[in-house]
C-alpha cells in the first residue's frame, strides 16, 4: 500500500499542532521531519526539541531525515525526542553500515538516503540491511523545487533489486511530489510519499492528501 507522509518543512512553524492534525484527518499514518544543520545542507531547520514536542502533539509516526553531517552523535536524542524512523544520507556516513546499526540499536526503523546523484549501486552491499531507502527527486536543502524526473529510474532500479534479492525494504521519495507525478510515482514501486508544499501550500491538507491519494489509485487503476 502507498502512504502519503506530510512534509512539515511546508508547514507553518508557528502552528505546527495544527497543521499535523489537519492531516490526520485525512488518515496519514506518518508525519515527515526534515533536519538541516547549514553544514550538509545549505539550511537550518529543527532539531529533536521539535520533534520531542511533536510527539506530544501527535500519535503519528514520525519520520526523521537527517540531512546533517555526524549523524552518529544526534540519532540517540531523535530516537529519544520519539523519532519511529531515522533516515541518512550515503553520502554523510562515512561508516554506514555502523550508522545504520546505531539506528536499530535505539529502536527505530533506519533508512538511507540518496542524493540525485548519486547511483543506486552505492547501496549494493547495504540493501539487505536497511529498513527503507529514501531518493531525492530535488537537490536537499529547500523546499518547493521541481522534481527531477530520473529519480523514477532510481525506484525502478531499487524495486527490480528488492525482487530480484528478496528483500522487504521500503522505497521512499522526497521532493517536488504533486498531484501531476504521484501517480508515476507510485507505479515505479514506491512505497512512502513525501509531500510538502503540495499538502501544506494548499487551504486545505486534508483535501490535498485525499486528492494525491486519489491520484494514485487512479494511475494503479489504468495499470490493472
């Protein structure tokens, strides 16, 4: 089943409360965190205060991207503040599979992250112990870009590598989603989609959950 995650670096910072439960109205399951620390990334965003305060203001599961250099030293105080799922970039882990296992060690799902660049064989070695993989369909670091359209082949690669190896894996996408593509997205094997402004840029998130959603089924129909 495809989920859709909220992005909150979409939402309104000062209402954050509010805009997490304008999409549980519309059942998401999970809320997605982008940390930035103006080193990895050229932003700064939340830390785990945040995403401790979220988990007060939500059951959901929260989804922790962690865009930083030094992983390593704050995945135990996300997984603390309540962080379900902990995702890194290949390209910060100079000791990956390390990370990786710090990540299980502290109760949370972990995932690794990749960089439009760079090439799904990187992970060859990694995939058999990862929970989920996360591509970047826009340049990490800002909100609201366009979509870059060969991350579709990279979830084609990754879906192709999980049945072929027998792998459980989840595929997820993060970046320039809108009602246009979702449904091709969906259709090359993702599992988890990452939505920001396209939820949180509208009047309505619940609407604008329920309206990508309706764009998938659709695509998954004319597939049939």
């Amino acid at each position: 089943m495809v989920e859709i995650a909220p992005s909150i670096l979409a939402a309104d910072f000062a209402h954050l409360g509010r805009d997490v439960k304008a999409v549980e109205r519309a059942g998401v399951s999970m809320i997605h965190v982008d940390v930035m620390d103006g080193h990895f990334v050229p932003n700064i965003t939340i830390g785990p205060p945040v995403v401790r305060s979220l988990r007060k203001a939500t059951d959901l599961l929260l989804d922790c991207h962690l865009m930083i250099e030094n992983p390593d030293l704050y995945i135990p105080q996300f997984a603390v503040s309540g962080a379900r799922m902990i995702s890194v970039h290949q390209e910060a882990c100079p000791h990956l599979d390390r990370t990786i296992q710090l990540i299980k060690d502290n109760g949370a799902a972990a995932g690794v992250v990749l960089n439009p660049a760079t090439p799904v064989h990187t992970l060859s070695t990694i995939l058999g112990a990862v929970d989920f993989v996360l591509v970047m369909s826009v340049n990490p670091g800002f909100g609201g870009q366009k979509f870059i359209d060969y991350a579709l082949e990279k979830i084609r690669e990754l879906d192709r590598m999980r049945r072929e190896r027998r792998f459980s894996y989840r595929i997820e996408i993060d970046g320039g989603v809108s009602e246009d593509n979702v449904g091709e997205i969906a259709s090359a094997g993702c599992d988890i989609i990452v939505a920001g402004s396209s939820i949180f840029g509208r009047d309505d998130p619940a609407a604008a959950v329920a309206g990508l959603l309706r764009k998938v089924e659709e695509q998954a129909f004319l597939r049939a």
